[in-house]
C-alpha cells in the first residue's frame, strides 16, 4: 500500500472519510516537498548497543560572555563524545512558561541560548533528539493572538468549550482548572481548554489548519537534523466532550499518521512518546509492529527502582521486569531513571498498594522533596509525580554512603533491555535545588538547575569531589556497556530471582553472556551463581576484576557485570572482585 493510501485510510479513521479526504489534500504537498528536499530515502532507524541518550536543557550549563548552546558543545564534545550517541534537547524554543514547554514559536532557536548553527554544530559528534511539542503551545504566542482574533486559519486552533459542559470524564494530570477564560477581540469570552496551564493552549487537532501547521512543524525538524522526535504529553492530544480524553482511537491514528509520513521522507527518524501513565497504557503506543513510536518511555522504572532501594526488596522489581517486553523488533524502551520533570507515580498504579506509594511520599518530602498532584474524578487529589533529583530520592539523606547507592540505581537501568538516557543533573551529582523552588515557586525547578560551567569543571577535576565520583564512575559505565554486544536493545533478557535484595539481569546474544548483579541493600549479599554462569571464574566488567561464582559476595551497593565469556586467566596476578583496591 502507498503512503497516499494509508494516510487516506488513517485520515478517514480520525476524521470521516471527506474530512479525511481534506486533510490529506492539504498535508500530501508538505510531504512531496520534503521527498523532494531530502533526496533519496535514508536508511531506517535502528538502536544498538552503543546508543545512550543524554536529557538537557539548552542552558543546563553557562558561562559568562558565551551561548549556553555553545557551552553545552564545549562540555558535550569535551567529555562525552563517542560514549553519548543522542543529545536530547528539552525545548529551546522562545517559551512564556514551564521551562520552554510553553512555546511561543515552534521554528525557532530562543535567542537565550543560541541559534540553529548552535543546534546544527552538535551534529558533528552526536545524533539530535528534538522536543515536538505536539499538545500544546503558549498564550501569548501569535498563533493564540490570530485565534483570538479570529484572523484566517486560526479561528479553531484552540478549543472553546461551554463551561456549563459535562467535563468529568476527562483525565487530569494537574489540579488545576481545565478550562480558562480569555477575551476574544470581538469582547465575548472563550473558555479555552487547558490541560496543563492557563499559559498553555491545547491545539485543537479537530481543525485542519492545526494538522497542516503541525505537520510542517515535524518536518522542519526534520529538516534541521533531528534523528528523534519526543511526541510530548501525546496521550491529551483529542478532545471530545464526554470521553476522558487520553489514549483515544484518534490520538494513535495520529501517531500512526506521523509515523508514516516519515517512513516516506526520513525513515531514519524515530519517535518516542512521552506518556506518564500506567504501563498497559504507555506500551500501547507501540501500535503494532511499530507503526506508532520506535520507543516509548519507561515510565514504571523509576518509581519501582526507587521503592526497591527505598524498601531493599526487588520483589516487586523483578516481578515487573520478567515482564518487559516490545511488540516487534522495531521498538524497544527508553530507559530513564531521571528527567526535567518529577518521578512519576501513575505508573505504580497495580504493582504497589496505596500504603507502599504513601510511604514513597513521605520518603521524598523528607528528602526535601515535593509532591504534585493530579485531580481525580470524586474531586480529591492524589499524586502525580514527586519532584526531587533522583540522587536525593535514592539516598534517601543517607549521604555517609556516598555515590554508590545512586550508581547502584544506575547501573540497574544501563543493564535493562533498551536504551539507556541520562540526564544531565544525574550525570553530574546535582543535589535538590532550594533555591530554584524559592525563586520560581515551581516545585519542578528542584531538578532544573543552572550550573556555572567553570565552577561545575573545577567540581569535576576535584577526583574526591562528590561530583566527580559520580560523573567519573558514571563515564565508566558508559564505556563499558556501549562495547559488549548483549546489552544490544534485543539482545537475550532474563530477570533471575536469586535473592530479595539482589537485582539479577541476565542478557544474552550469539557472541557474549552477561550477567548484570545489583546489592540494593547496605549489608553485604552473598549469591551463587553456579547455575547460572556455571564454575568458570568472571570478568566484571565495570571494575576489570576476576569474580568467582561459588558463591559471590556483593558488598552493600555494589553493582558487577559478569562476562561468561571471558577467559584470559593466564594473568599473574588475579584480583577477586570482592577485595579492597
């Protein structure tokens, strides 16, 4: 079947077979011109081994008289060229709120940080993950100025709804009011849908011109080098009233849409969605076969690591990961522990009971924490997500362990089938920023700090310092999960249960056997491995040292990856992986 076919018969699914016909009338020149600017078809996409994603902002690092994109570049190139694969880019649009998620003009660079040749020069060392505000877009953009002043090809870019309407259904992420009032120029009021912010402006994807205007947003993307695109907040894109308006029929034909229109013109661009929601739900953007996204976050991961380290049982854990699995072998999981916002807590919803996700509340307002919360349909409110940096979340104030407990985390998510993402406040050892909640009043700034370059390098030549700890073991990690061929996307994948406090991840291909071990308790665990590895003595290959499997003893927090394979044992002097350096 054609790319005009299937958008016809996608099109007809979203919008009735003559609107469809519109639709497609209006969106088929877009995509001929791409065809004809991008030349022959590229290669599809594909994710190995040697893909790690690096999360930032555009201005997570500044120095004085330079670009924070250019800065970004010094230290990118610097220190993780040739072990990062992706650089994510949270949005670096001109923005009004939400740290850039609010975006005022889709095509272009905020002049904040930079400008496009900034964004272009990272594509000579790495690939270029771009943030598709798909949702959403700002107040007091002018596309919001021509809707409210009804000009040609904006009079429906937003959805006005009679408050009076039945809105209970509707699925909220925020506890906010769903609906704002604003001031057309005609005098009257429109209660515009908002589901994120009264300063963020749902697009009303009912309306051709949206579809036309989006689209032409993806491809300029496209154009400008991204390798990936972040359908963010996706699961909100269709509104009907009456229905809760998440994961509809229409919001995965629009995935699918996309998705076939750069099979036509960049078959090598991925995209990934972004939807915080219990993981039934956020693997079935999978589609089938991969008609939908290439990758889907791993939205369950975080909140069920910590509470694994939080409680030292991986019961719970690995009862979960046993069941991690794709739906062909076009896609995979993006794996994540941290990001720009919090951790989220949907997600633990039918693998811990109300008591276990209180208790992880609290643990993180201890911690200096913040919770945000999300409206339920009786009225109350739960929790949405818990704002906190992730290092703070897993020590859990116990700082006389050092780093090893958060490397442990770490090294827990690097081992898991998919593709491993950092972002760059784990990377480099942020603490909860206090002063960042003090000055914006945003719970979320906790993890969004704006480090000063110079200081953040003399941090990191400082050997002992505890960022340097952190990002040395870390770079360390990298370097070794990116050069063993079983830690491939779909390599082999097996959770074994050898002990409650001990996270067994065994990954397997034609060429290597690896067996990744995590303690996450703070009392030495001993396991033996000889059913699984057999007698023959292994490499771990985050230390370099010889392990023995009968039995093998994990020191509180230690992670190893043991190399099956390994054999040159004809060394003179063989170190155990248990002893002191």
């Amino acid at each position: 079947m054609c790319i005009r076919d299937k958008l016809e018969t996608l099109l007809a699914q979203i919008y009735g077979a003559e609107k469809g016909q519109q639709a497609l009338a209006r969106i088929m020149p877009i995509i001929a011109r791409q065809v004809q600017r991008a030349g022959p078809n590229r290669c599809r996409y594909h994710f190995s081994e040697k893909d790690v994603v690096l999360i930032t902002y555009g201005d997570s690092l500044r120095q004085a008289d330079q670009r924070p994109l250019q800065t970004l570049y010094r230290f990118t190139r610097q220190y993780l060229s040739g072990m990062v694969s992706h650089i994510h880019f949270l949005p670096f649009f001109p923005y009004s709120s939400d740290d850039g998620f609010s975006v005022i003009d889709f095509f272009a660079i905020d002049p904040a940080l930079g400008d496009w040749n900034d964004v272009a020069a990272f594509r000579a060392d790495f690939n270029l993950m771009i943030d598709f505000v798909i949702n959403h877009f700002s107040a007091r953009s002018p596309w919001f100025d021509n809707y409210l002043n009804r000009r040609p090809g904006f009079t429906d870019f937003a959805l006005a709804v009679d408050p009076a309407a039945d809105l209970s259904a509707v699925v909220r992420p925020r506890a906010l009011p769903l609906l704002t009032a604003f001031e057309r120029a005609d005098g009257k009021t429109a209660y515009v849908w908002t589901t994120f912010s009264a300063d963020q402006i749902d697009l009303n994807y009912h309306s051709l011109d949206v579809l036309e205007k989006m689209v032409s947003v993806m491809l300029f993307y496209v154009q400008r080098g991204a390798s990936i695109l972040r359908l963010d907040a996706i699961a909100y894109l269709w509104k009907e009233i009456g229905a809760n308006c998440i994961h509809r029929p229409q919001t995965h034909a629009m995935v699918k849409v996309f998705r076939e229109i750069l099979n036509q013109v960049a078959p090598d661009v991925a995209l990934i969605t972004e939807t915080n929601v219990p993981h039934a739900e956020n693997i079935s953007y999978f589609g089938s076969d991969g008609d939908e996204a290439q990758m889907v976050y791993n939205f369950t991961l975080p909140p069920l690591l910590l509470h694994a380290f939080a409680t030292e049982n991986a019961t719970h854990l690995t009862q979960w990961a046993q069941r991690l699995e794709t739906r062909s072998p076009a896609t995979t999981f993006f794996n994540f522990t941290a990001s720009h916002d919090g951790i989220g807590v949907r997600p633990l919803e039918g693998i811990l009971p109300r008591a276990e996700i209180d208790r992880l509340v609290d643990r993180v307002q201890r911690c200096g924490g913040r919770v945000s919360w999300k409206a339920d349909s009786d009225g109350s409110k739960s929790p949405y997500e818990l704002n906190i940096t992730y290092i703070d979340a897993i020590l859990g104030g116990q700082n006389d362990m050092g780093p090893a407990k958060f490397l442990a985390s770490q090294a827990i998510q690097y081992a898991l089938p998919g593709v491993p993402a950092t972002y760059i406040h784990s990377l480099l050892g942020s603490r909860n920023w206090q002063a960042g909640v003090a000055q914006t009043g945003a719970a979320r700034a906790i993890n969004r700090e704006k480090l000063d370059y110079d200081e953040l390098c003399g941090q990191l030549q400082r050997r002992r310092s505890f960022r340097a700890r952190i990002f040395n073991s870390y770079l360390n990690m990298i370097r070794a999960r990116i050069a063993q061929p079983a830690f491939a996307p779909h390599a082999g994948f097996a959770m074994l249960a050898l002990d409650a406090r001990v996270v067994a991840i065994q990954r397997h291909c034609a060429a290597q056997t690896l067996l990744a071990l995590t303690n996450i308790s703070a009392r030495p665990v001993s396991v033996d491995l000889r059913k699984a590895l057999g007698s023959q003595p292994c490499r771990d290959l985050l230390s370099g040292r010889v392990c023995r499997t009968d039995p093998i003893t994990l020191a509180p927090f230690q992670s190893v990856w043991l190399d099956k394979a390994w054999v040159g044992l004809q060394s003179t002097v063989i170190k155990e992986c248990n002893d002191d350096d």
